[in-house]
C-alpha cells in the first residue's frame, strides 16, 4: 500500500509539473528565466528553512554535501529548461523534458555496473526516432530551444537517480530545504549577474499568481511529496509516474495556449510516450526496494 500510494503522489506531482509549462511561457515573456527562477524559489526556501529548523534531524557532513549537488543538478535543470521554454513551444518541452525517465533506467545501470534491459534499449530507440520527428523541421535543423531543454532532461534524469539514493537516508525536510536554498542562491546570483532581478517588482499581478501557485504546486509540494515518495519506491517506478508529465504539458498547453501538435511533431509526441513506457514499464519488479537499501 505504501508503494502504490508512493506512485500515485508521484503521478500527481507529474500532473503538476505538466501544467507549469504553459503557465511558465506566460511568465517569460514578463520576467527573465534566472529572475523567473529566482523569485520561485526564493520564496520556496523562505517557506522550508524554518521548518527544517524546528525538526533538527543529525546528518553526515556527506549527506549535506550530496543534498547541496542535488540542489545544483536542481538548478541547472531548471534554468536550460526555462531558458529553452522561451524559444520552443510547451507541448514540445515536456515532451523532450519527459526523455529524463527513459535516460533513468540507463543511468541507474551504469550506476549498478549492469546492462540495461532490451526493454530498456527498444524504449530508447523509440524515444530517439519520436525526438527527431518531434524537433526537426523540414530542412533537418533544430530548434536551440529543443537542444536545451533536452539538456535539461539529462539534468532531471540526474536528478531522479540520485534522489533514488539519498531520500531513503535523509529526512525529507532536510533534503527538499538543501535542495531549494542551493537552487535559490546561485538563481538569484545570476539574476543579479544579468541584471534582471528589478524586473521583477513591475511584473502584473496575473504573473505574481502564476508564480506563486507554481511556487506552491511545482515547487514546495512537488519536491517534499518526491523526496517522501522515493523512500518507498525504485527508481524505475518514479520514472513510469513522471511519463505523465508531458502528456499534462500537452493537454495544459492545449487548454491555455492553444497548442496543437500536428503532422510529424504529433507522430514523434506519441513515439516519445511510448518510448518512456516500454523502457520504464515492469522495469521496477527486479529492483530492491528503495527503503531496503539502506
């Protein structure tokens, strides 16, 4: 039961991590992506710093370090997704963003020195065939902004793996707080560098509410039920969760933008789909448990 409750908190963090795509498009064309970035979790770390202090929990000097890498893989996602969001559509970033869980499994096997699954292999074909019908135009180039956010899904991908690892260790507060302040910190340091951060206090409020409930959703509460998640499942189990995400992204991007996959980018979509789900599915029932592996 905790397993399956596991999985669906982490389909609905898929859910929501879809729906800030559209919603974050609308807030680039007010707000720069470092700027973006740093009001968001700025606020997010003002929200969990107290409430890590109030529960002080013992940690490795280690731990604080790899929560502190985790916060800077966090970071560096984000921001070649946001930057990447500004020149490429939405339904197509969270389609390529949702590349991250089939790159998972290959990971975790270099990581565990074993080959990864034929299943594995034939999803990841898929996927490739679906990225390069959903990212190439008619004269074969790509869109720089395709390029980023499938950086971004290296990153995410990191992410996932290594949150395998540290979220059965380390108290869930401590953990998503790390995570957060790193992120906060270097976001603003190159808001600042940019010079954009001023931006800010003329943003309208429409923007402040998208910002403040992506902040709420996409943030705080995507990353606490993550970290708590990962405690009681694998890997491989998070992975097939987060396939949902750019379906959402599509149908949230439908919804408020107007966006329409069509022709040869619906056909690489669905690929992509399929590619995620083939390589992630089952993948979970001959991994240990995550709480065992402690």
């Amino acid at each position: 039961m905790r397993r399956l409750s596991a999985d669906l908190a982490l389909l609905a963090v898929a859910a929501l991590w879809g729906l800030t795509f559209p919603l974050g498009k609308i807030v680039l064309e007010t707000l720069t992506p470092f700027a973006y970035m740093a009001v968001r979790f700025t606020i997010a770390a003002v929200v969990l710093v107290p409430l890590m202090l109030r529960r002080p929990v013992a940690t490795a000097r280690r731990d604080w370090m790899a929560a502190a890498a985790l916060g800077v893989v966090l970071f560096l996602g984000f921001a070649l997704q946001k930057i990447g969001l500004r020149i490429t559509t939405a339904s197509k970033a969270g389609f390529i963003t949702g590349l991250s869980v089939v790159m998972v499994p290959v990971i975790w096997a270099v990581w565990m020195r074993r080959i990864p699954h034929q299943r594995v292999m034939t999803g990841i074909a898929a996927a490739t065939v679906g990225l390069a019908l959903l990212t190439l135009n008619g004269s074969l180039a790509v869109n720089v902004g395709d390029l980023l956010v499938l950086a971004c899904a290296v990153c995410f991908a990191m992410h996932i793996a290594i949150m395998g690892r540290l979220a059965p260790v380390l108290d869930t507060i401590t953990l998503t707080t790390v995570q957060v302040v790193v992120a906060a910190v270097l976001s603003v340091l190159a808001a600042l560098m940019e010079g954009s951060l001023p931006g800010v206090a003329t943003a309208s409020a429409l923007v402040w509410g998208m910002i403040l409930f992506m902040t709420a959703a996409g943030t705080l509460a995507a990353l606490l039920i993550q970290a708590w998640a990962q405690r009681f499942t694998t890997p491989a189990h998070t992975g097939l969760m987060f396939a949902f995400e750019p379906v959402a992204a599509a149908i949230a991007a439908f919804f408020i933008l107007g966006e329409v996959l069509v022709g040869h980018q619906a056909w690489g979509a669905a690929l992509i789909f399929v590619g995620i789900v083939i390589a992630e599915l089952n993948q979970g029932r001959a991994e240990i448990p995550v709480e065992v592996r402690r």
